[in-house]
C-alpha cells in the first residue's frame, strides 16, 4: 500500500463530511474530529469525560494556524483566548478538501465556508501531525516519519 495515494483516497473521502468537534489537547496541540461522535467513555484523572472521538481525527501537535480568505484568524502561537471563535467557526463546517503540502508533508484541510487549517512545523524535526480514519475494518494512521508520510495500522 502506497502512502500518498492512500492518503488521497483517504482525503477525498472526507470532503461533505462535519468537523463535529474541535478541542485542543496539551499546550498548543489541536484535534479535529471528524464525522460522526463516539462518545467519551474514558475518564481523565480529574474524573471528568475525555473527548468524545470522530470517524476521522485530525491531531496538529504543536504548529497550526487558521485562516480565512484575507487573514490569519488565529494561530497555535496567539494567545489562547482567541482559539474558541476560530474552533466554533470549524466546527460549524463541512470539509470541502484535505491535501499535502511541502516538500516534507504537511497537511491542509479547507471547509466548505472557506476557513482553512494549516499545519506548519517551525522547530527541526518533522512535521507533527497525523491522521486517524477509524471507518474501515482497520484504523488507519497517516503521519510523517523520516521525511515521507506513512501509513500504520495502530490497535483500536
């Protein structure tokens, strides 16, 4: 199985379907999640429900903004208090279309009411994103190691 057309196949897949819910993990790390909820059934140490889970997630470890046609509405470096508008604002979409970009991959995911997330790694290493499709018979992990983006089969 070849990664980038997987990838693809995976991306086109997901145009016409919900950001159901967009959360924000430790530091500046995001989550989207994608398509229909599985609720939270997992509790966090403080007792409380974690996150409930998309058909689909999308994490962006530490680097991302999002933007619109004219500016960048909000970024993983601007303060947090300015991240709930831009959250509400893609969670109130449908993905129009997902891509790669770069020459090491990063990843693009563009709604139907033209608000566009962008990961872009700013320290060495790789890029710090990975994807979770959840919908087949096996979950389906995209993310990039060694430069090149690759597929594993991660336990459910």
């Amino acid at each position: 199985m070849k990664a980038v057309p997987t990838f693809n196949t995976l991306a086109v897949s997901l145009s016409g379907q919900p950001i159901s819910h967009v959360w924000n993990g430790d530091g500046s790390a995001i989550f989207l999640e994608i398509g229909e909820l599985t609720p939270a059934t997992r509790r966090r140490r403080d007792g409380s429900l974690c996150n409930p889970r998309g058909q689909v997630s999308l994490a962006v470890e530490s680097s991302w903004r999002i933007e619109d046609n004219h500016t960048i509405v909000c970024g993983s470096w601007d303060e947090k208090e300015l991240w709930p508008a831009a959250f509400d604002n893609l969670r109130q979409g449908r993905i129009k279309a997902c891509r790669l970009f770069g020459m090491l991959p990063e990843i693009e995911v563009v709604t139907e009411t033209g608000l566009r997330l962008l990961s872009f790694s700013t320290a060495g290493g790789q890029p710090e994103w990975y994807i979770i499709d959840r919908r087949g018979e096996k979950s389906l992990e995209c993310c990039v190691k060694g430069r090149k983006l690759q597929l594993t089969f991660p336990k459910a």
